[in-house]
C-alpha cells in the first residue's frame, strides 16, 4: 500500500501554495497562502494531491467565463501604489476566475486571526461535476460548509476544520 507524502510544517509556511476546494453549491474556490496561512489537514496530507491540482488548473483547465475582481480587494491587498502592480497581482486571481473558480488571497498578516479574501469571481462559476472525475474527487476532498458566491471573508481557523 502506498502512502500520501504530506507538507511538512517548513514547507507549508515558506512556499505559497495553491489550494482548491468544493463548496456546499458545488462550486470551486481557489485558495493561496502566501506562505502565511496553515493549510486545511485534507491538504497538507496529500502534497501529490495539492501539486496535481494546481498544475491541472494552472496548465490545463480553460478559461472558459468572464469574471470581475471585487472591488474591496486593492484595500484588502494594501493597494497598488507601484505602475503596473495592479496588474501583477490580479493575473493569477483573474487566470483562476476565468477558469471558473472564486479565487481567494490571504491577508498579509501573520496568526490565525487572520483570513482569505475574495480577490476575483466567475460570471459563470464551474461545477465541481464539469471537471474530469479524478479532478472534482480531489477537490472536493476539502469542503466548505457554506457558498463562495456569497463568502468575501474567509477565517483561516475555519479551513483547519475542512
């Protein structure tokens, strides 16, 4: 039997990691720590899973909506002072969004009173049941007990439970 080789506690709080998961709509929320944030225990366990699901959506999914950036995020992100940041910034949260997923950042703050915040969301979000079956049972091995269409804030103690 082989065994999943989990994110040890160095690597989770010094690489930005991408991270996916279902909510109860059947939507994809697209997560990144920045380094900053501990991952939910379905993630860290599985770094196969977490690598694998980043390079499907980074590499292979298609942009397949139009999406918009919610406007709260350059507060949240602490703004964008420097000609072109603004742009830097969104590329990925909008390359996600485009791809169907509410995309998140995390809040440059360190501890667990800290939380993700929406950065960008589909005008057609993708359903968990529109991507290939390997994909939507790795996703939806981490659950969000609520809506990402109606979630701005998420608290990083909540995702520990997920």
């Amino acid at each position: 039997m082989a065994f999943a080789m989990g994110i040890n506690a160095e690597e989770e709080f010094t690489q930005d990691w991408d991270w996916y998961a279902c909510d109860v709509d059947g939507h994809l929320g697209h997560f990144t720590s920045a380094g900053l944030r501990a991952l939910p225990h379905s993630v860290k366990m599985d770094r196969d899973t977490a690598e694998r699901l980043a390079r499907y959506f980074f590499d292979e999914a298609q942009e397949r909506t139009a999406y918009s950036v919610r406007p709260e995020a350059e507060a949240d992100a602490g703004g964008w002072q420097k000609p072109g940041a603004r742009e830097r910034f969104l590329k990925s949260f909008i390359e996600m969004a485009r791809k169907g997923a509410f995309s998140y950042n995390t809040q440059m703050l360190h501890g667990r009173a800290a939380s993700y915040y929406l950065v960008a969301k589909p005008e057609t979000p993708l359903l968990v049941t529109d991507l290939p079956h390997e994909i939507a049972e790795m996703v939806c091995r981490t659950h969000a007990p609520f809506s990402f269409s109606t979630t701005e804030y998420v608290p990083e103690v909540a995702t520990l439970l997920w």
